[in-house]
C-alpha cells in the first residue's frame, strides 16, 4: 500500500465517485496555486517545461522567492520528482498569473504540461481490486461548494463524466496488500468492503436524516457487524441485514466533545505544519451561532460525511469499521469547530458562505495538513 503520483496513459480500470461531485470542473479559483504549497515536476515533464522555458513558450508569472531558479533542485525531492516549482515570496506558484487567475503553464502549454499535482488536485483517489474511487478535498472551493447541490440525490456513480479512466493519484492498493479490516481480528473481502461503503453512503443519504443521526446509526451497524461470524454467509449479506432504521441523535448544544476531537486531529500534523493556537471564544460562537442554525443546512452536512465515507483510506490505513465511523465522527467534529471558528470571525450567525468556508478549512486540516495513515491510527483506539 502506498501513496503514488499519477502516472500517464489511460487505464481500462473502473471509476466510481459521489454522484455530487460527477460532474467536478475547475473553477480556478487559484486556491490550489496560492496555497504555499510543494509542487514536484516528474522527471519527464521536468525536461519539456525546462525546454518550454528556456525558448520562453512558457514565462513565470511571479517572481521566485530570494532570486531562486524557476525549477528546484535539490537533494530532499520526493520520489519521482526532478525539481520542485519556485514560489514567489506570498507563496504563490510561480507559474500562477493572479491578474487573469490562470496557470501560464495550463494556458501556454496544456493540461497535460501540468504537473501531477495539478492535474489531479482536488481529487482524491483509492486504487483496489475494484477500480479507482474518487472523493474530493473541499478545500478546493468550487468542491466544498458542490456539497450544497440540491440538483441530484446523493449515490456512488461508475464512470463519472468528470474522471476519464486514467492512473489517479491517490492510494494505491496491490494485490499484495491487505483488504480492509473488519475488526481487528478479521479481514473483510472486497464484495463485503463495497457493501459496507454503499451502506455508509445509503444512510447519508435516508430522508431528513441529520448528521448525528448518522453517525449513531452507523456506530450501530458497525458494531452490529463486529459480530459477524463466517457460518452466517458472506459480510456483505450481514451488511444488508443491517437495521433500516436511524438511530435518532441530537445536534450538540455545546462544542466541549468537538474540540476535544479537535485537539487530537492536531497530534497527527507535524510540528512545522502546526496552526497557530485560536481557539479562543469558539465554544461561545457556537452557542450563538451554529447551534442554533446547525439544522438548516443538514444537506451539506450530510454530503460531506458521505464524502468521508466514501473513497476512504482509513478503511484500508485504519484496524476495522468501527475506525471508520471514527474518522467520520472526527470530521464532523472538525467542521463544528471551523464554522464556529468563522462565525467568530464574520461576527454572525452560521450561513451558507460560512459553513463552506468551514468545510474549506476542516478538508484543509484533514487532507493536507495531518498525516492519513496517523489519523488512522488515533482513530483505530475505538476497535480496542
Ligand atoms: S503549475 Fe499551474 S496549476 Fe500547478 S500550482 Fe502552479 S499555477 Fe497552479
């Protein structure tokens, strides 16, 4: 199991993603490119940029921080990579034009001149046995804003209009590697893994079904499944006798539980990546103004939980299906956090600006600051 760039060339394996996000397009927002973030260039698109450079078909936008090379060379290149692109000294990719929002590099070259990174970002992808599965990070705004879509019910689709058949970035999956857990103890099969993911993804999306409901119903299942014994049948027979019906939960009326969460989310971000301590008047911002809009805006809500639950690589870093609803549980903890924290901010009440600018943040903490695999880790204490 590993975490792998995207190599090229179509590949004839299927691809499912949330029917919400099926139809993903970049909305160059330019979040992705303004972000302070490592860009490694592949070895083979290192030669053809520095080509395109050197004749100036392609010219940097910004200037590189402390009169560094456009490309980086350097001795710490992650694998695969040649060089990594500049920055300017704001942070921005070099190749990023703020006046038009475009990447010179996508405009002057293509799509397939762009790094891997690039070209794959917000996607998040899990490779198996069974396909590719992607979710997206709704970091990326025009992700986060696709959560508040009432067009189309929410289900997992095969062969998204939005993801071709390609070699996506993301976990990787051998046939080496070890299928999920179901518990410590046992291993789940592939057919019995799909069930348990579309189980997720089905009550995330039960009529008038609340977050919390959500989460309680799926601790339920999850421990009803712990129990599943081979001379019953398959797991995925024991999934679909799972009890239809929700487990009824309230909305916290406080945010003491989530910063809890919260506070172990931070163990597994490293140290220089850390975010300044301000947790200040959060639990008072959500009392006066997430708690009591909180059930407004159950459909977003809702979403991003099947966005956890789906495409998830704490089903194949974490020790069973409880961990997972674990994980899942943290997100949303998470997201409480982050509204309350742009409630505070904004000095209002929770709106629909707000919570995407929390789901924004939450995705940001979760997908690209903390370490997956220690997430997993913390969150599989739950199977002890
Ligand atoms: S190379 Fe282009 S798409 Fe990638 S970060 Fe830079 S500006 Fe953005």
């Amino acid at each position: 199991m590993q975490e792998m760039a995207a190599k090229g060339g179509p590949s004839a394996r299927p691809v499912y993603a949330l029917s919400i996000h099926a139809d993903y397009q970049c909305h160059q927002s330019g979040v992705c490119c303004t972000s302070d973030w490592d860009v490694p260039v592949e070895v083979a698109l290192y030669r053809s940029l520095e080509q395109a450079l050197a004749t100036g078909a392609v010219r940097p936008a910004g200037e590189p921080h402390n009169g560094d090379p456009i490309l980086l060379i350097g001795d710490d290149l992650p694998d695969e990579a040649a060089a990594m692109v500049a920055r300017t000294s704001t942070g921005d990719c070099v190749f990023y034009h703020r006046g038009s929002g475009l990447c010179v590099v996508h405009r002057d070259a293509g799509h397939q001149q762009l790094p891997a990174t690039c070209q794959h970002f917000p996607r998040l992808a899990v490779r198996d046995g069974r396909g590719t599965s992607i979710t997206l990070t709704h970091y990326c705004p025009t992700a986060a804003a696709m959560l508040f879509r009432e067009d189309v019910a929410l289900e997992i689709v095969d062969a998204p209009a939005a993801f071709p058949p390609a070699e996506y970035e993301g976990l990787v999956i051998t046939p080496e590697d070890w299928p999920p857990l179901l518990h410590p103890r046992m291993l789940m099969d592939l057919a019995g893994y799909s069930a348990w993911e579309r189980h997720m993804v089905a009550c995330c999306a039960r009529d008038g079904i609340s977050p919390e409901s959500i989460l309680a119903t799926l601790d339920r299942d999850a421990r009803q499944l712990r129990r599943y014994s081979r001379a019953t049948g398959s797991i995925a027979d024991a999934v679909a006798a799972l009890p239809q019906i929700n487990v009824p939960a309230d909305p916290h009326r406080t945010l003491d539980a989530s910063l809890v969460m919260y506070a172990d989310l931070l163990k597994a971000v490293p140290a220089d990546m850390m975010p300044e301590p301000d947790e200040g008047g959060l639990d008072l911002a959500y009392a006066n103004g997430v708690a009591g809009q909180w059930r407004e805006w159950r459909l977003p809500l809702t979403r991003f939980l099947a966005a956890k639950a789906f495409a998830s690589w704490t089903a194949y870093q974490g020790r069973g299906v409880l961990t997972i609803v674990r994980g899942l549980e943290a997100a949303l903890a998470l997201v409480r956090v982050e509204a309350a924290r742009q409630v505070r901010n904004a000095g209002r009440e929770l709106d629909s600006d707000l919570l995407r600018e929390g789901f924004r943040q939450a995705d940001f903490l979760l997908n690209h600051l903390a370490a997956g695999d220690e997430l997993a880790e913390g969150w599989s204490k739950v199977e002890d």
